[in-house]
C-alpha cells in the first residue's frame, strides 16, 4: 500500500496514488512523505521514478551491517532502525523500517504496521498538528512518535516488574507447594518481559546509530535549520535516557530471576531437611527397636513385667531428645 501526504495550505493530506496510471513528478503532486507499507513491485517503481532512487528490498532491510543499514546513495541518505510492532499483544515483534531522505521528501519502507505510525499520520493531517514541512521534519516526528511509544512500554514494564518483586519477596502464601507454584509463573513472566527489553535496546541501540548518523550528515551541510538540530538533541538525549532506565530494569530483571531461582531452591532445601531431620528424629528409636528385636537365648528384659513400656519409653525419649536439640540450635 502507497500512502502520499502532500503539504497543501499549511495542511498535510494524504492521498492514494493509482501506480497502474501515469506517474506524476513528485514536484507536482508536493509530496513530503511516500509511505509504503507491504509495497508493490508498481508501488516500489512509482516511488523510484518520483525520486530517481532505488528502493531497499525486504532482504537488504534485514541486513545488520552498519553500512547495510545507514549510507548514502543517488543524493539520498538510507537508515534502517529496528522498530517493535504488536507491543501490547503477549508476542511482540522486531521489524526493520527504512527511512530515505532525498531532498525535501521522506520515503518509509516497511512490512508491519506500528502504532506510531498510525498515530503521527493522523496527527500531521489534523488542524494545528505537528509541523510537517519537509520529509526531514516527518522523519523526526515519527521517530518521536516510536520513541514515546517505547517510552510507554518501558512505564509498563516497570510496573510489571514492581508487581513481580512484591509477588517474590511479599508473598503471603504460606503452602510450600503453592508457593513454589506462584514463583515458577513468576519466572515465565520475568522471562516474557525480560525478552521485552532486550527487543526495546537492541531497537534504541538503532535509533541513536540513525540520529548519529543523520546528524553527522546534516552538520556536512547547511540544509538543517535551527528548529531541526534542536529537534535531534532532544531526540538524541530522550533514547539516552531510555536506554538507561532499560538498562535499570534489565538489572532489576536479572536480580528478581536470581532471587526467584533462589526462593525456589530454598524451598526445596526446607522440604528435603524435613525428611532429614525425620530420618535423624527416629533413627534411634529404631535403634532400640532393632535391638529389643534380636532374636538372643538370653535377654534379661525379655521376661521382666516391665520391658515393653521400657522399650517403649527408651525409644519416645531417643526421638525427643535429638528434636530437642535441633529445636536449641535452630536447625527446625
């Protein structure tokens, strides 16, 4: 699909292009953003032939190279971030988008569809939105848009991620096998959201590399006015910040998985001492079983009136007193 927003009387509006038809100049039509989303073979040669530049194939957008994704080609500037679509569903996904800048219009290539897209789209064509003069400000806008938008998630991660640390150390579940039920959820949430953060830095680590890269492009030239530099420090100094707090919660993450690993083993460690203090508790009472069990001609309590509640005395006081013992410790 090819969406073209055009700069008609300080207004952006979009239109649909026919790529069947006669192709306009992109002069003509004002165009400042070519949108394509899951693009045509007629959609890719109608952009190319408005721009006199080459589109980027799905596969070179998958390449990581650093000179695959940012260069300059044909007067225009090529940068490809790793976007995050799906962010609200339980399986989100990593999409790589490219923006190209060639004069005074900005071409996006991509094949999912994020919320800030959506969003700035319908910002620029309402009455008194963002200013969207060039493809260069609508660059920076969108980015702003994603980059508030991860700003979000990482809000919500971090309240899952305080949610889970109350789960783990302010439990008040009391039944072992219970517990240790809730700390295994516990840790295939921690998991969930410890993939969340991993796919939001490695999508910042690509958007700091395209504003470095476009702002080391514009100091080479006179084309970026006062209103842009400032657009990109504060654009720069917002993924910084992000990237920090990611790098918090990723901490906070690792933290909360080694302490629910640890809960877990210290309940296992209680139960199992249990059984061992069982087995030391009444090992002497079968001592003395055992012994008043021998099968021996002589045995001077085997006729006395007394020897069964003696037995049976000896045997409830050698449980008694290795529990005593370990109470006075503090081993139970």
């Amino acid at each position: 699909m090819l969406s073209i927003y055009t700069q008609e009387n300080d207004r952006i509006l979009s239109s649909a292009i026919n790529t069947e038809g006669e192709v306009l100049p992109a002069c003509q039509l004002g165009a400042v953003w070519y949108d394509l989303y899951n693009p045509t073979r007629n959609e890719d040669n109608y952009v190319e032939q408005c721009l006199s530049l080459s589109i980027p194939t799905r596969a070179e957008m998958d390449e990581i190279e650093p000179s695959a994704r940012l260069y300059n080609e044909e007067d225009a500037e090529f940068m490809t971030v790793t976007a995050l679509s799906e962010l609200d569903s339980e399986e989100p996904v990593k999409t790589p988008i490219t923006f190209v800048l060639k004069g005074g219009s900005l071409v996006t290539v991509r094949y999912a569809e994020p919320l800030p897209f959506t969003t700035f789209a319908h910002r620029i064509q309402k009455p008194g939105g963002p200013a969207c003069t060039s493809g260069e400000m609508a660059m920076l806008g969108i980015l702003e848009a994603m980059i508030n938008r991860m700003a979000d998630i990482l809000e919500r991660v971090g309240g899952d991620v305080d949610r889970f640390s109350h789960k783990v150390f302010r439990s008040r579940v009391r039944n072992a096998t219970q517990k240790t039920l809730n700390l295994n959820a516990v840790i295939e949430q921690i998991g969930r959201k410890g993939d969340m953060l991993s796919m939001v830095r490695e999508s910042l680590v690509s958007f700091t590399r395209l504003l470095s890269y476009h702002q080391a492009i514009a100091k080479g030239t006179t084309k970026a006015g006062k209103d842009v530099r400032q657009k990109m420090k504060i654009l720069q100094r917002d993924v910084g910040s992000l990237t920090d707090h990611a790098a918090f919660l990723t901490n906070k993450i690792n933290f909360l998985l080694d302490a629910t690993l640890g809960l877990i083993n210290l309940e296992q460690n209680q139960i199992i001492k249990i059984f061992s203090v069982a087995a030391v508790v009444f090992l002497p009472p079968t001592l003395v079983a055992s012994i008043y069990g021998m099968n021996f001609d002589y045995m001077p309590e085997l006729k006395w009136v007394l020897g069964y509640p003696w037995a049976f005395a000896l045997m409830v006081l050698s449980a008694i007193l290795p529990y005593l013992y370990f109470k006075r410790r503090g081993w139970l």
